[in-house]
C-alpha cells in the first residue's frame, strides 16, 4: 500500500474501522493509495501528516457522534491541517473561515472569541468534524478532489444517515449540501444549512444562522447534554 498503510489505519478509532474496514479493498481505494503513492514519489507535501489523516474518526467514534459538521477539504497552508475540519492546532492561527465561525459563536450564544483554532474540544464531545475529501497539496486547494475520497467519506456520511438515533447536519456551502442530499436522510434528523461560513460568504446568511444555538436546542429536546461550543 502507499500512504493508507495498515498502520495509519490503525489510527483510525475501533468503531469505525469495523464500519469501514472493506472500504479499503476497493478498487477506488486502491486508485486512490496509487495517486497519493505518486504524490509522495513526486516530491509534493500533502497535507495533513499521515497519522492524522484519519484523526476526525479517532476522535469521534460512531456511537459518540450527535452533530457533523462537512467541509470540503483540509487547510493547504504549512502547520495547519490536523484532521478536523475547519480546525487548527493550537499555536496556529485561526484561517479567515474559522474566525468567521467564531464571530457566529459569538453573536448566537456569546461566548468570547477563542485565543486559538483547535477544535478537538468540539470533537470529543461528539462533533463529527469531517472533510469530504481528506488530504491535499500544499498550497493547492482541491488538488485531491476526485482521487477517491469522496467515495469513502460519502460511505461514512450514509452509515451516519442510516442510524436510527437523531443526528444534527450542520451543512455549510454547496459542497456540504451536495455531499448530503443524495443521500435521502430520514426526516428523524436535524439537518441545518447556510452558505459557507468562507469571507467571500459569510454574510450572505452564514453570519445570523443561529445554528450552534439550534443544535443544542435539537438534542435538549432529544434529552441530550447540549455541545459545549467553548474552545477551552
């Protein structure tokens, strides 16, 4: 194998490996380990490192998950992709899309912006933070759009509309809803949508969403704690 060796695998949380296991015997998975093997031949830096590629499924594991949160593909700038979407190690500052998520935060449930990007507060209380596609090139957003993780991670979304426990879809910009809506969820979960929360569209209805506030709402009814959005 290339980069999806059986040790990076191994990273990958227990639940969901019994859930995706197969996916990795399949002729798209394999196309896609032949593209990121010729990348790493080639010489490109490709985001993120490898034990992290699969960090949002080691973090979150499937019976955990109450809210998932699509983007479309990790951060391509030097430090900042580790795994969870929108998401920056601490040390690194928050990317504009992130700053603009802050800013919601903010106005809807007032909670003072973080000192730092890292989401994994989030994650470990059931935040499925999830890219739709899940490594890049650096400097080179989309550059591994079409290789195959789209295939694997429109498998992961499926399992999570398949489960009869309610989930909350939080889908921000085209490509989040077009990752979702094939799908066909049942009408049991929460599914809320806004343009990206990207500076190019953030305030054509991403700014005034509500959605963090609505989502705690939806699992309170539910009888669930609600999500602590700090970012302690």
């Amino acid at each position: 194998m290339a980069l999806i060796a059986e040790e990076e695998i191994a990273y990958m949380e227990a639940s969901w490996l019994g859930l995706l296991e197969t996916e990795f015997e399949k002729p798209y998975m394999r196309k896609l380990e032949a593209f990121l093997g010729e990348e790493k031949r080639s010489g490109a830096v490709v985001y993120p490192p490898f034990p992290l590629v699969f960090n949002a499924f080691c973090q979150t594991p499937f019976e955990k998950v109450s809210v998932v949160i699509i983007g479309q593909d990790p951060y391509h700038g030097p430090g900042q992709a580790h795994g969870l979407s929108f998401s920056v190690p601490k040390g690194v500052p928050a990317p504009p899309s992130l700053v603009n998520i802050y800013k919601e935060l903010k106005s809807d449930l007032g909670l003072a912006i973080p000192s730092h990007g890292c989401l994994l507060h989030w994650a470990k209380q059931g935040v499925l933070l999830l890219n739709a596609t899940l490594t890049v090139r650096a400097g080179e957003a989309r550059s591994h759009h079409g290789q195959g993780w789209e295939v694997f991670t429109d498998r992961v979304v499926q399992l999570l509309c398949e489960r009869k426990e309610p989930l909350v879809f939080l889908l921000w910009g085209k490509s989040a809803l077009d990752k979702f809506q094939h799908f066909g969820a049942s009408k049991h979960h929460c599914v809320l949508t806004s343009p990206h929360p990207s500076p190019l569209s953030a305030h054509a209805g991403f700014f005034g969403c509500r959605h963090f506030s609505k989502t705690n709402d939806f699992l309170q009814k539910l009888g669930k704690s609600p999500i602590d959005w700090s970012v302690p």
